[in-house]
C-alpha cells in the first residue's frame, strides 16, 4: 500500500483539537496518540498491533517524523493506509497538521487510528491533536526514573506501557522503585509490563485495547 | 556540597549565547552541552567522569530538569558545585537561564562546566547555550536508526557517544547502520563506543575530553 508523505503542515497557532474530535467522534474513530522518547518502542508496538488486530478492525495510521519515512516502510506491507507527517525539525505533532491529513483516510471504514508522535518524551505532552487518549511508551533501557523525572505524560496517559523488559536483567532497572514513583505520579493509570520484540506480556495490551476500540 | 536549585529562569527572547560565550572566553572555561534522549545515559557519564577528571581538572556541573533535583543528587558527594535549573515543564535549557547560574561558580577557578541538558533528542540541538560544543549521547538501546531519524544533533555535535554497548548482544541492534547512517550524516565527527555502566571503552572518552579541557 502507498505510503504518504505530508511535510511543511504544523501550524501552531490553529489549535484544531477539537474539530479532530467532533469529526472522529461523528466517524467512529478511535485516535490514539502514542507518546514516548525516541526508540522506547513505538513502531515496533504498532507491527505486533497490526499483526494482532488488523483482521478484527480497519486501522489507519498517522506517522510523525521529523524528516524520513523509514518508521512508515517498517509498517508497510501489513496492508493498512499510512500518511506521514514530517516535521522538518519540529518537535511534535499538532492538531493542525493531523486535521489536514485526516481525509487521506476513508473515515467511514476506519475504526481506529493509532498516531505514531515524534519521539520525545516532554513537547508531545503538551498538546490536544484532538485524541481519544495518550498512551505512554517507556523503555526499561531508558532507567527507573522516567515517572518522577518527566512527569507530564504519566500524568496525562490513559495507560502506560513499560517496554523491553526481558533487558531488566542486564540494567540497573528496578521495577518496585519503578512502579512507586508511578504511582506517585498517577495512582489510577494501568501498567502493563511487555517486550515487544520478545513478544512478553502482549495479551494484556491486545486485551485492552481492542475494548478500547470497541466501546467507541 | 551544597546543591542550589534554581527554578523559572527561562527566558527563551533574550539570546544571551554570545554574553555566556565571552564571559567563559575570558575566564578560559570550557562549557560543554550534553544532550540526548532521556536515559541514554548522561547522568552516568558525568558520574564516571567526575571520578576520572575531579582530581585532574576543577569541574562545574549545570543540571537541567525539568521538576527534581534527582540526577544531581546522585552527582552530589564529588565534592564538585552542581547548580540545578528547572525547567518547569520546558523542553531545554536556553542561553538566558545559562547565564543567570553562572555567577553561582567561581569561574576564576574553573577548568569546564558540564551542562547536562534536559532528556530530549530535538528540541536542546537547536539552541546555542554559548557552550564551546555539543555533546551527543545516545544508546544503543534506542535503536540504529536514531542519526537518520534525528539528524540535527548528529550534524550539530563535536563528539557521539555510543552508550550501552553492553547491551547491543541482547537487542537487534545493528553498529554496522548504525556507522553508515551517522557517517551519511556527520562524516567527521568522532564516535566513541562505550558502556558507563560496564566500564567498557571509557579511556577513549577521557583521553578525548581531557585534550578538550586543556587545550582552551
């Protein structure tokens, strides 16, 4: 399937959240923005998704990148329509920009549209693309301190996924010490431990997402 | 030794890069900008490079944050100044809150400042502190693909640091791409392969940034 590519859409003066959210919300569509630091796991979390999920539910997917496409070819071949979003430097997606790329996509055959943001773990916090919800992707590599350091997007997730955690025994990364700062931070935000390239953990993730998708 | 933490010192319209560039010229101290993603490994290597350098060099530390003072706390007991600057949410460190700490060092008795940037990939590599260069560091746990991905601090820095080479055994990825891509890159920026936490291929970096620290 093609892929698309879009530069040159940010606008940050034109905060569009909201006419996302009425058109999805009349669509049907699910919008998940995908929130992480660069290489916590993001597009490999997307081809178990895929893998998973792309017989039950028409996906679509929206690829923000600063300036390739390599993040889009990785998830091409799955069959599913993908526009990318490149940045040209900038250091987040807004909900300009995903409001122009919207109608690249059949709404009304479309259940759920996973929204791959820049990696970075501050900027993308900050922003309404006009998102059902943000979920968090962290990587055990990354160390134990990520909740209490960089609170922001902990505290606005509606789950956090603790990536790569078949490396826990080759790093310092303590999980109890993990989890309490989380809690700290958010006590009501579900976790789910998982290794996305081990293929540890995933169920609980598929599990819950697909009620997500569901309940729309 | 007491840590100061200084908060809401960001001013990001005034560039005061070329105020905080001659005060170091003159008092002939090297300030060095560290940047990567959170949890590369910045903190680490400060700590290994303060047990290597302390005794060699008098050293300042600027910690950027964005809310704790957790990365100089476990700097602290060096017996080296450290000055904290919370962000408070922002994305980066800029020139303005850079030269508001400095009158917190003796700079007639300082050899370098290590600037430990806020985690972040993007946004620190567009902005001139009025360091003498960039230091990128970035892990082998993110990925091979983060030069081609996120090429402006690749482009901007005076050195990379591979980090967690320890770790390359138990992940896919590939230092074979990883070279090709940063050599497409930056082709003449050194790249040092290191593990801060294994202690592997430490003398490199030392060698490099003791030459750095002497020659200002």
């Amino acid at each position: 399937m093609e892929i698309k590519i879009r530069k040159n859409v940010l606008d940050r003066n034109k905060n569009m959240a909201n006419e996302v959210r009425s058109l999805l919300q009349e669509k049907k569509v699910l919008m998940v923005n995908i929130i992480s630091s660069p290489g916590a796991g993001k597009t490999t979390l997307l081809e178990r998704t895929l893998e998973n999920l792309k017989d039950k539910f028409k996906i679509g997917i929206i690829e923000g990148d600063i300036t390739t496409d390599r993040d889009a070819q990785r998830l091409n071949g799955h069959g599913v329509p993908i526009v990318v979003i490149n940045t040209e430097g900038g250091c987040h997606l807004d909900s300009h920009s995903i409001l122009k790329v919207l109608p690249e996509f059949n709404l009304d055959n479309t259940d759920v549209i996973f929204v791959e943001n820049v990696g970075n773990l501050v900027c993308p916090s900050h922003f309404d693309l006009g998102e059902d919800f943000k979920l968090a992707v962290v990587s055990t590599a990354e160390g134990d301190d990520k909740p209490i350091k960089y609170p922001m997007l902990f505290r606005e997730a509606k789950a956090i996924l603790l990536n790569k955690i078949d490396l826990i025994e080759y790093t310092n990364f303590n999980i109890t010490s993990f989890r309490v700062d989380l809690n700290n931070v958010n006590g009501r935000v579900p976790l789910m431990e998982i290794s996305c390239t081990k293929n540890l953990g995933m169920e609980q993730w598929y599990n819950w997402i697909y009620e997500e998708i569901s309940s729309k």
